[in-house]
C-alpha cells in the first residue's frame, strides 16, 4: 500500500513528502481533501502597498463591471453564462466544502447580480469600485461567491504564480488542458500549462497568496447591518425592512459605508491559517490542566483533551503545523490522538524523520493516574509507515520504572521511540513558551536526548 493512504489531512506536499512551512512559504498549502476555511478578500488588494496587488484590484474591479456593460448593451446571454461559469473556483479549494467541490449559481441569481447596473442609477454611471458589495445587495450572495468570483478573475495571475511557486519549491507539476477567463476579451481561454494536480482526484490545482485571505470580507452585510446601517434606520424611523430592498433603494447608503471602511483600511489584515493563543490563555489552559482530576469521571478526560489540544498545537507552532485531533478505539478502549505535519524545519524533527520516518508526528492523550504497558503497546501497533517509528504519550504523571523499561525495551528490539511526557514537561514548554527565548520543540528534544541515553547502544 502506497504510504500516502495514511496520511492524515493529507496536504499537496505532505503528498510528494515536501516539506514546507507553512508559515515561511508565501502561499496556503492546499488540503487534497477539503477546503482551506478561508477567502480571497478582493478589499486586501485594495489596500494592499504592493502595486501588484493594486493593479490587480483594478483589473478585477474592470472585469466585474465589464460584465455589467455587456449586460446593459445587449449581450446578456455571454453576461449570465460568464457570470455562472466564474462563480465557483475549485481549483484554489477555498471556503468550508469537505470534497473541495461546489456548485456554480444558475441563471436566477447571475441576472440579478447584474440587473444592478440597470436598477441602481450610482452603478450604472460609474459601476462598482469595490465588487463585493454586491452581498448587500443580492440575496444568496456571500464571501465564499465572492472569492470564488474574484479567484477566477484574477486566474491568469494565479496560473502564473503557481507555477513560479511549484518551480521554487520543486513541488510536481502535470501539463494539463485548463480554461479560464480571459479579461481583455472577456472570454473563456483554452490553454495547456504546466500545474500540481491533486493527485486523489487529478483537479487541477491553482496556489493563492497568503497575505489576500481572511475569514470575513472587510465589506460585509452583517458588519453593514450591525454597526452601520442599524442606527441609522432608527434614526429615520424605520421599523422591519427588506435590506437588500432598503440598500438598493438607498445606494447612498452603501457607498457611505464603503467610505467608512476605506478610512479604517489600515485595520483590515489577512488571517492567518493558523492563529497561535496567547500566553495568557496558554497559562490559563496549563492551570485548568493541572486542577483536573485523572480518570473519566465528570468528564475529566474530555477536558483534559478540549485543553490539551488547542495548547500544544499554538506552543508546538511553526516548527510542527497542527494537522488534526482523531480518535480511534483499540481493545474496546477510545483513545485520542493529536497529529502534526512534520515539516522538518528543526533539526530535530528532521532527524527524526530520517531515524524514524515521521512524515507525520502522533501525540496520544492519556488523562489516567498512571501509563501502563498497555498504552505503550496500543501506540507501538499505531505506528505506521507515515507516523514512522516515533511516538509521545502525554500523561499526568511521571511513568513507574517498569513502564519506563518496556520503552526502552521496545527500542532494543524494534527500534522504536516512545517518550511519555508529564504534567511537568508541559509545564516547562509552557514556560518556554512565556519566555521566548527558546522554542518548546526543545523540551521534546531534551526528552529524547534523555530517553535514548538510557537505551543500550
């Protein structure tokens, strides 16, 4: 069996076991499997310093509004079925679909979108300067349209700028059939490129810029609604009311609005894909950790993991990114792990990569009074060819003396790595982590450089 089939949340180069990081490379890795939970954000451009990314703003805010023209002069055939093809994206994998599939709008929803520039006197002189307003104006528009939208817009330059990051970072590239949207004519082109395809379902695959993603548009209905328009509507007297009705009616007020939010730009940053906790909520989680009985009793065991988790993928993070929580059951006996990317960016992690052939790294949960052989051996037979030979048990308590021995005979004859970490570990990491003036990647190091100089050579 291919040693891909194990992996977990497997990303593009976790496939081809490139190791990258993610938070040193200038795009977000994709996921073969599912969505990146975030959006392009066309107002990043916007606001960008970057000429570029100015210029590109420019380009798709043009684009938008020459499908609005095309639609006022009598082309509103091509409009609509422009307007339908660009509005799903699959290639960035963008948004909250679990199968990185969606689905295109249909006539309905592309001709309301652009009968704006025939009912809405502002748009048809002068158009749309920021695009995705169209949210507050056409109901079932939202963020994921948008980026979506604006992705396939902007698909010349992303096709570009993937295959410019694929060459800088020898990620496997195909040459594949691809059609995208050419903005000079206004037309879908036929092109052959050379691009990653995801190797689970051959889908072509585009990369996007880090810095254009957020969780939220900056412009967006419920921010409008709720601390902008909300007042205002009070103000005038107004009780109930249509929204989308109300803000075509009163345009006036979506452009102020816009103002609004173009003065506070300097605010407006991309999220990141993974945000670390602070280190106050570190020292917080740490203490609620420690107060907590061992056992299942009261549901001690779920606390110990709805603390654990979100702890030691921010204290761990950027040298292991945080793949994914999963549980499996062993003997009739439920047992949680944590799984991380080894991206080998320590030197650490590489070595342990090349002794032990983690691509990917396991953190199993035991919140008991006590480890037993038995854990130990239920991790031993979950290693495999991805997790490698490598293991942690994070516990309460410092492990008996016979424990401690059944790893190390594990590593006399099998040459496996099992290290138990306590309470008291995860304290120092927490404190390293307060501190920053080491990495607590470096607590696990100190551990290992302990364990094996108490294992036979």
């Amino acid at each position: 069996m291919d040693d891909s089939n194990y992996l977990v949340r497997p990303r593009l180069n976790d496939y081809y076991g490139i190791f990258l990081n993610q938070a040193k490379v200038d795009f977000a890795i994709p996921y073969l499997d599912e969505d990146i939970p975030l959006y392009v954000d066309p107002f990043r451009l916007w606001q960008s310093p970057s000429y570029q990314d100015n210029g590109l703003h420019i380009l798709f805010q043009n684009a938008f509004n020459c499908l609005g023209k095309m639609y006022l002069e009598g082309q509103q055939t091509k409009a609509v079925e422009l307007l339908k093809r660009i509005s799903e994206c699959n290639e960035v994998g963008l948004g909250n679909s679990k199968s990185r599939n969606g689905r295109k709008i249909g006539d309905g929803l592309a001709i309301d979108i652009l009968r704006l520039y025939e009912i809405i006197p502002s748009i048809n002189k002068y158009g749309l300067n920021h695009p995705e307003v169209i949210q507050m104006l056409v109901n079932g528009i939202s963020k994921d349209r948008i980026s979506d939208i604006s992705t396939n817009m902007l698909g010349s330059f992303l096709i570009d700028y993937t295959m410019q990051e694929c060459q800088k970072y020898g990620i496997p590239t195909e040459r594949c059939d691809i059609e995208y949207l050419d903005v000079k004519s206004m037309s879908m082109r036929k092109d052959n490129c050379e691009l990653p395809i995801n190797p689970q379902t051959k889908q072509v695959l585009w990369l996007v810029p880090k810095r254009w993603l957020r969780k939220t548009m900056w412009l967006n209905d419920d921010d409008y609604l709720n601390h902008f328009l909300v007042n205002r509507i009070e103000s005038l007297g107004r009780g109930e009311i249509d929204i989308v009705t109300f803000n075509r009616q009163n345009y006036s007020m979506v452009t102020e609005y816009i103002s609004a939010k173009e003065k506070t730009a300097v605010d407006c940053k991309n999220d990141p894909l993974f945000g670390q906790i602070p280190v106050l909520s570190a020292k917080r989680k740490l203490s609620t950790i420690k107060k907590l009985p061992t056992g299942k009793e009261d549901n001690a065991d779920k606390k110990y993991e709805a603390e654990l988790c979100p702890l030691l993928a921010s204290i761990l993070y950027p040298h292991l990114d945080f793949a994914q929580p999963q549980s499996r059951t062993e003997s009739g006996t439920q047992i949680r792990d944590l799984v991380f990317y080894n991206n080998t960016s320590y030197e650490f992690l590489n070595d342990m990569k090349e002794k032990f052939g983690s691509r990917q790294l396991v953190v199993e949960l035991k919140n008991v009074d006590e480890v037993t052989k038995e854990h130990i051996n239920q991790l031993n037979r979950y290693l495999n060819p991805v997790f490698g030979s490598f293991g942690i048990i994070l516990t309460r308590n410092k492990p008996k003396r016979s424990v401690m021995q059944h790893t190390i005979d594990l590593w006399s004859g099998q040459r496996k790595c099992i290290l138990i970490m306590d309470d008291s570990d995860l304290e120092l990491m927490v404190n390293v982590y307060e501190s920053k003036q080491r990495d607590p990647i470096e607590v696990i190091k100190m551990k290992y450089v302990d364990f094996t100089r108490k294992c036979p050579a």
